[in-house]
C-alpha cells in the first residue's frame, strides 16, 4: 500500500503526480464546498477519467474500472492509523487522520475477499 501525499492544507484543489504500476499517473484533488465532498480526477498519457466522488474505505475506482484500465491496483481513503478515533473523513482531517493509499492488485485482491466483494 502507498500512501500517496495530499495537500489539502495549501489549497481546496491540488494536483500530484505519482509513478503506480510503472505508468505516470496525474491526480487531481478538489474539493466541493457545496456538496462537502472531494472528487478526484486522473489522468495518464492513454486515459482519462474526471469527478470520481472520493469516499472513504471503499476502492474508488471500482465502478470505473473499464475507464481506467491501465491500473491494476486502486485508490481507497483509510485512516493513518488505525488507533485514530476520529471517524468522518472531512475536509480538515484530510492528511492528518484520513489519507489517500494507492493498493496494489494483490492487495486489492485481498480487499475484495476481505470484504466479500
């Protein structure tokens, strides 16, 4: 699992680039004061996928993963630690309880039998 770095604290809407499964990936992270939810947009040189809603414990692409086929992992928010207390996932915990991880296939895998999915 990887954590990928979040930098909420310095903007509403951040963008970071990561090496994943050997491919350049470009993830975009804003956040919708409106609906009080952070939506997540990623791109590589071959794909492209825009306003995947970010929630927590769940893999984010798992309903767009003909839309992104290029990872074989996902993305899921989870928090840092698991002896935090803190259960909503919010703007202002965002990199500080909660984080965004990138799971590998296997770990994925183990996810989904974890799970029952």
């Amino acid at each position: 699992m990887i954590e990928i770095p979040v930098f909420q604290d310095q903007s509403a809407d951040f963008t970071q680039n990561i090496d994943l499964d050997e491919i350049n990936v470009t993830i975009r992270l804003i956040y919708n004061i409106r609906n009080e939810f952070f939506h997540m947009n990623l791109s590589t040189e071959n794909f492209n996928i825009e306003g995947i809603k970010v929630i927590k414990n769940f893999p984010l692409l798992f309903t767009h993963k003909a839309l992104f086929p290029e990872l074989k992992g996902d993305f899921i928010i989870r928090k840092i630690s698991e002896t935090i207390q803190v259960e909503d996932f919010t703007y202002d915990n965002f990199g500080i309880f909660w984080s965004l991880f990138y799971l590998s296939e296997t770990e994925l895998n183990e996810w989904k039998i974890l799970y029952g999915i």
